[in-house]
C-alpha cells in the first residue's frame, strides 16, 4: 500500500473522532513511529510503499485509533518538556498545559543558591518529576502516588542517559494516598511543592472526549462535584507540614474554580494564593507561599 493512501484513508477512518487537522497530526506520528518516515515522505516521495511486513501492525493500530485509544497510548509514549515518556493506560497522558507548570516552577528555583528539594504530589507518570528533576541541577525530587502501576511507570521512564554527568539526580517516587493528610511521611521538609491533582468534576465528563473518558484513568481525572476541591484542602495540608521557610507551593487547577482554589490554600494560612492564568486567559495554576 502506498503510504499517502494509507495516511489519507487513516484521516477518512477518524473523522468521526477528530478534527481534520488532529487526525493527520496522529496519522503522521503513527508512521513516524511505525515506518520511521516524516511528515513530509508521502509528499517528497509520493511512491513511498509500505513494506508488508509492516501493514498487520498498522492494521492492529488502526483498530485501536478507530476505537478512540489515543495516539500516545497506541505508540507507548508522549512528547512532554522535550522529552519523551513512556505511557500506558494506568497514566495520564500529560498535557500541555503541564509543561507550563514546570516552567514556573523552574523559574521558582532559579537564581537559588543551593539544590532545592521539590515534591510532586499525584505524579503520575512523573513527567513533572523528571522535567524539574533534570532542569534543576542537584534537585532532589519526590513524586507521590496512590496508584502503584503509576509509580511503576514514572519510576522506569528511561532518562539515565540523560541523567548520568549532567548533576542531575532521579527522583524517587513514593506510594501515599495524599488525602490521607497526617500519615507520617518522614522525608524532610521541601523547598517547593508542585501538584497536577485530579480536579474535573463528575459533571464536566458530558464535555469531555470520549477517547479520553474510556481510555484514561479515571482515577487521575475526577473528583465528585459536591467536594471538587478535596485534592486542594490536602495539598495546602501537605504544604503546611511540609513546606520550609521561604518555601512555595504551585498546583494545577480547574479554570471554573480559580478564586475558590486560591481561598482553599489563603484559609489554610498561606500568605499568598494568586491564580495564575495563561496567554489565553484561563486560570491555570494557583501559586501560594
Ligand atoms: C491529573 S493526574 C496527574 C499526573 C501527572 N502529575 C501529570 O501532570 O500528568 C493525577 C494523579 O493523581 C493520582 N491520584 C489520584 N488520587 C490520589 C490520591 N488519593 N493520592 C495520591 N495520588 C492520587 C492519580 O493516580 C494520577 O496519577
């Protein structure tokens, strides 16, 4: 089969679940992946014909893709701060409002003398852990899960090379349910604490995709809308405890619940919580120290 048929029949195939655009974006990473071909072979070279030994697993990959699995599930892995990640189903794919995130937090630790310690409560794959822990030299970083399949995940995402000679230390990841908010946890107190928490409420589901209802964790997504900022009131509890003097915290949060998420961490004692948005105006993130 020639590649440009099968690229332009793959869009045809996930019309119903995509935009255009997006279906051609994940037909063009499935070949990458596959076929080691660029976004640009079908067009420099409209011959290009697809090896048969190839075609049964891009046939197993287009039933998966047909029936909503995501792209990044497909493949086995996600682009994330320029890095790529391993994924399975029991992760959430990061996003990248994420990355975001960690450039704030990077910037938070900027400019400091010594290495900071970071914890990352609901790490999930441990994209935050990783980014912050091989951005910031010498950052010793905890990330914290309930999920023992999502710890397996971060805890064997494959930055050795990246890591080995460059001062750079891997973080270690933790098992906690982080509601359980006076567990002992005894690892020091941390210079700055970060958090991407589940946060969409039980009635935004009607919104959301389906390929991202059926094929990702619930686990990491939803909170019940009578208590939508129960992973706040922990967090801001976790920061009490364990922040250090001068220290910061940052979460992601839900855009319908800003000043509400602020409030959870200023009635906490927190001196500061600004809600942060981003260039297209949404709130993003609530900053507090
Ligand atoms: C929104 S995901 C974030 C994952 C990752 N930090 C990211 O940004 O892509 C939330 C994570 O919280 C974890 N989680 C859910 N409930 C938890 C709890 N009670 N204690 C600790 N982690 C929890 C889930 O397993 C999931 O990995």
């Amino acid at each position: 089969m020639l590649l440009k048929d099968f690229l332009s029949e793959g869009v045809k195939a996930l019309g119903s679940l995509y935009p255009a655009s997006e279906a051609h974006s994940i037909m063009q990473m499935l070949c990458e992946e596959r076929l080691g071909t660029k976004s640009y072979t079908h067009i420099l070279e409209p011959g290009y014909t697809i090896r048969p030994e190839d075609v049964p697993v891009l046939a197993s990959d287009m039933e998966r893709l047909v029936s909503g699995e995501p792209i990044q599930q497909v493949i086995g892995k996600a682009w994330f701060f320029g890095e790529e990640f391993r994924v399975t189903p029991d992760v959430l794919i990061p996003r990248p409002e994420t990355e975001i995130l960690c450039q704030e937090a990077i910037r938070l630790c900027s400019g400091k003398q010594s290495a900071p310690r970071i914890l990352d409560l609901c790490t999930g794959s441990g994209c935050i852990s990783w980014t912050l822990a091989m951005a910031i030299p010498g950052a010793e970083v905890i990330g914290v899960d309930i999920s023992d399949k999502a710890l397996e995940v971060a805890s064997t995402q494959d930055f050795k090379a990246c890591i080995e000679g460059s001062g750079a230390r891997a973080p270690r990841f933790i098992h906690a349910d982080v509601l359980d908010t006076e567990q002992s946890f005894a690892h020091g107190m941390f210079d700055l604490i970060v958090s991407n928490p589940p946060y969409v409420m039980d009635s935004q589901k009607a919104q959301m995709r389906v390929n991202v209802l059926e094929h990702e964790p619930g686990l990491a997504l939803f909170v019940p809308d009578e208590d939508p900022l129960l992973f706040y009131r922990a967090i801001a509890r976790w920061s009490r405890r364990f922040l250090a003097e001068g220290g910061k915290g940052i979460t992601e949060i839900n855009d319908l619940l800003g000043p509400e998420t602020a409030a959870v961490f200023s009635e906490a004692g927190f001196a500061t919580a600004e809600v942060l948005q981003d260039l297209s105006g949404r709130n993003r993130f609530v900053l507090y120290s």
